[in-house]
C-alpha cells in the first residue's frame, strides 16, 4: 500500500513537471516568436542517414532548466563558444545567445528541424542571426571547432553514436588543448565519458543540484576534457 502510495506521488510529480516545462517552453516560444515546444518521433524527421536507427525522437529542453544546467561552466559566457549537438529548431541556442554565448552553433541530423531552426532565426532581431549558426550533419562528421566551448546534448543518439562523438571532441581538442566542458542532459549514455580518463566528471554546486535533482526529470552531467 505505501509502495503504491510512493509510486503514485512520483507518477503526480512528474505530470506536474511535464506541465510546467510545457507552460514554460511556450511562454518562450511566444516571448521569442519561434517554434520549439513540440515533439516530433525520427521517422517523421526525413532524415536520410544510417544513424537514424539510433536517433532519439526531436523533444526540447526545458527552458527554465537550462541556466542551472551549465552551473559547472567557467565563464565568462562571452569568451566561449555554444554548440548543440542534435539542436533541433534550436530552443538551446536561444536560450545561450540569451546568456551572452560569443557564438552558438546547432547541429542537426533532420534536414526538416534544420528548416525550422533557420526559420526561427529569421524570425529574429539582427544581433541573434550573426550570433547562430545551424550546421546540417550527422554529429559524428561534424568537426568541433578548437575554440573554448560548451558542448550541450540532450539524449540526442544511442551509445553506437555517443561513443565516436566522445572520439571527436578528444582529438577536437588536443593541439593546443582548448577547454570543453560537456552538459549531457538525459544522460543514459554518461559512462562512455566518465569511463573515459580524456574526461573527468565535474559536480554540480549544491543549490543547482538540488533544483535539478526535484525538477530535471531525466538528469543531467556535467563533463571537463582534462
Ligand atoms: C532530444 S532532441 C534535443 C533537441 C535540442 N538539443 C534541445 O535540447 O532542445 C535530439 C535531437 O538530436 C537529433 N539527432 C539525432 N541523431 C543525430 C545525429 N547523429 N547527428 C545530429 N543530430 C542528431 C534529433 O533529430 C533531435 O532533433
């Protein structure tokens, strides 16, 4: 009886937070005149890739989550470089240009999402059109810049994926070392990095892990390249 009691708390719980994450992405969406609150499943995304098979379905992150998202990460914002790995129509990219980000760069599998994304930015005042740039590729082709970056994904692919990607940013990052620090938001697949020595786990302070522990319903880590 107290097991079904608990359960049903948690099932309340997390309908709850569904519902404001929803209200708070739309209140974004319309502040910002784009379209980002929506979910959409891989096989409607017209995506032509042998990686769709480990492609996760198009959701975006809540927006009020995000600044305590990148606690871990040195600033100033200014001197760093955003990249979202599977940015979809590029509610992240908003959120970082928000934050001051000297550059923000989405990257997306869907040529349908990429056309959303630019959509969004032309929808935009001048200063956030030059500072995003939206890449159409599969994350594992993608080149990471050596500039000093914040690399965000939220469960964009399945391990198969994760671990090249993980390859990537390591020699990203090698000659001269640039500082990366990893935010993987849903991160079922964080142990290709935490086993990984290139990269070395960074903790969250306590207020913003305990405000992600009640209302970031899929968790979130937070990674350095040593
Ligand atoms: C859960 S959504 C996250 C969207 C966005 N990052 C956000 O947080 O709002 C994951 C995205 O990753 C994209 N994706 C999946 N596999 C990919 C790949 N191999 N390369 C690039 N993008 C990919 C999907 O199309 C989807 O848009």
């Amino acid at each position: 009886m107290q097991f079904q009691q608990s359960n049903l708390f948690e099932r309340a719980h997390k309908f709850s937070i569904r519902r404001l994450d929803y209200a708070f992405g739309r209140l974004y969406d319309s502040r910002k005149s784009i379209r980002t609150e929506f979910v959409q499943h891989p096989d409607e995304l017209e995506i032509n890739s042998p990686n769709i098979e480990h492609a996760v379905e198009y959701q975006p992150t809540p927006s009020f989550l995000f600044r305590s998202m990148l606690a871990p990460v040195e600033g100033p914002f200014s001197d760093l470089t955003f990249i979202d790995l599977g940015c979809g129509p590029g509610r992240t990219l908003f959120l970082a240009q928000d934050l001051g980000f000297k550059r923000c760069v989405g990257v997306e599998l869907s040529p349908l999402l990429c056309r959303a994304a630019e959509e969004n930015i032309s929808n935009s005042p001048a200063a956030t059109r030059e500072a995003i740039e939206i890449v159409q590729a599969d994350a594992t082709n993608f080149s990471i810049p050596n500039d000093d970056c914040v690399i965000f994904m939220f469960e964009p692919f399945e391990q198969e994926v994760m671990k090249q990607v993980a390859q990537n940013i390591i020699s990203s990052s090698s000659k001269p070392r640039s500082r990366a620090t990893i935010i993987y938001y849903h991160p079922s697949s964080d142990w290709i990095f935490a086993n990984n020595d290139a990269f070395q786990r960074l903790r969250y302070p306590a207020w913003q892990k305990s405000f992600l522990a009640a209302f970031a319903e899929h968790g979130v880590s937070a990674f350095a390249i040593r």
